[in-house]
C-alpha cells in the first residue's frame, strides 16, 4: 500500500532535487552549515516537489497508458483513484510550502511557488502536450530546487543565485532529451512533441551539445567571481569535457538508445558530483554581489 503512494512521488525526481537543493545550499553556507535549516529546507522542498509529482501523475493518466515505462503507475491501474491523489498531493503541498514560509524564509517559499507553478502549470497543464519548448520550460521548475537552497542560507537573490538558476537550467536540457532519445519510442507513442520526436535526433544531439557548453559557462562562473575554489574548477570541467566527448561521439553512434542509456546517466553522476563538491569547494568570506 505505502509503496503505491511512494512512486506516485517519483523518486527518482525526488532523490535528484534533494541532491540539487543540498547543492545550492552548499555553496551558500560556504562551509557553515546550519544543519536545522538544512534539514528544514530539504524537507520542504522535497515535499513540495513530492506534491507537483502527484499533481502530474494525475494530469498524465492519458499519456501515461501509452508509455511502456509508466504504464503500470498507480493512477493508470487504478490502484489509487483520482480525488485520493489529489488530497495526498494537497496534503504534501500543504506541509512543504508552509516549512519553508514559516521555518525558512520568503525567498525559498517563493522559488518553491515558481517551480512548482511552472512544473504543474506551465509544463505539465500546457507545453507538454503542445510544444517544442516543453523541456526549456520544464527547466525553469527543475533549476528551482538549488535556488531555494541557496537562498535559504542567503535570505537574497544574488549573482551566485542567478548563476546556478542559469546552470541547472541549462543542464536540464541535453539531461531530458537523453531521455526522450532513449525512450524514443514511448515519447512517440504518446505523441509528445519533444525535440528528438518533433524535429529529429540529430538535431537534438546538435542542440544538447550547445547547452553543455553553456552549462559549462554558467558553472565556470561560479569561480570567475569567486564563490568557489579550483579544485571545483577542475572538478567541473573534467566532468563537461567527457560529457562533451559523450555527446560528440553521440553524432556518428550506431545505436542511439544505447547512446541516450549512457548520455542521460552521466548527466546525472554529473551533477550530483557538483552539487556535493560545493562542500568542499567552496570559499569565505563569498563575496557579495546582490540583485533583489
């Protein structure tokens, strides 16, 4: 029963966040961890996530029938009935939203109201269905988890805030397409209007690389300006560099599923690595460059 309600929460979504916003929080607390707010606002963050997961289950039920990898979730068995998921979504929304107004501070609360909105409403409601741009926009929702982090340590939207904004965005990009070209087949089931399914899977592999690159330059800039060391520089762009080399040997593969398998897995071991590193790569005093 508790396993039911468990994955309509996605997971795997939920572990990915939580690692993002233990990221941005990080490279705030420059080496200073207050571990009741860390724990305050992973917690809110992961509930809030938790809860725009269940809202798109719901949405998805049509698409989700004919998609081989999510045909058997709870809402297209109808295992858990519809007005259930809503109130366990209301719930999880209810708890999270309120830990990081009461227990954080306003700004966490509010980038956790723009991921959340953009996620179920913007994304899941809207461009999904009609929409080349669905993933630029689902990266809006999915570059918010570290910026509630950081901004919960910070209690400001600084230069550093916007940087990883632009950076997890960016990465969000080559990250969802290795998806969608690894499950191809699903995504064209279901009539989803991703890159690699609207246009072609050259293209997106074109595409992919540019936003590496630019991923590269918005991370770099992190320590262009001194919020972190060069053991991140060296970290990070070891990691760019084979993901760049992935995704240029990703032109000529013979088997693109096999090639999506391995793109989209290290995009993950990615960016794990560098939100962990911000505990160590750090530096203090940060320097001081607000915007609102």
């Amino acid at each position: 029963m508790l396993k039911k309600y468990l994955f309509l929460t996605k997971p795997g979504i939920l572990f990915g966040n939580f690692i993002t916003t233990l990221g941005g929080f990080l490279l705030a607390a420059q080496g200073s961890v207050d571990f009741l707010l860390l724990f305050l606002t992973l917690i809110g963050t992961t509930l809030v996530v938790a809860s725009g997961c269940v809202v798109n289950n719901i949405i998805d039920q049509d698409i989700d029938q004919k998609m081989q990898r999510t045909q058997n979730r709870a809402l297209v068995k109808k295992t858990v009935s519809v007005p259930v998921a809503m109130l366990y979504a209301l719930v999880l929304g209810v708890i999270g939203f309120s830990i990081l107004w009461f227990w954080v501070n306003t700004y966490a609360f509010a980038f956790a109201v723009v991921g959340f909105v953009v996620y179920v409403g913007f994304y899941s409601l809207w461009t999904k269905r009609t929409s080349i741009h669905q993933t630029l926009i689902g990266s809006i929702s999915g570059a918010s988890p570290p910026v509630i982090g950081y901004t919960a340590v910070t209690n400001e939207f600084d230069l550093a805030a916007l940087l990883i904004f632009a950076g997890y965005a960016f990465w969000q990009m080559p990250h969802s397409w290795g998806i969608a070209i690894y499950r191809f087949d699903d995504y064209k089931n279901a009539g989803i209007p991703i890159l690699p399914v609207a246009r072609s899977i050259l293209r997106t592999k074109i595409e992919s690389l540019i936003y590496i690159v630019l991923f590269s330059i918005a991370m770099n800039a992190l320590f262009i300006y001194g919020y972190t060391n060069w053991l991140y520089l060296v970290i990070l762009n070891l990691l760019c560099i084979y993901w760049f080399y992935i995704g240029l040997i990703g032109l000529k593969a013979e088997n693109d599923q096999l090639w999506a398998k391995r793109f989209f897995l290290f995009s993950v071991t990615l960016i794990t690595i560098v939100s962990l590193s911000f505990s160590f790569t750090s530096v203090s005093p940060a320097p001081h460059f607000p915007i609102f």
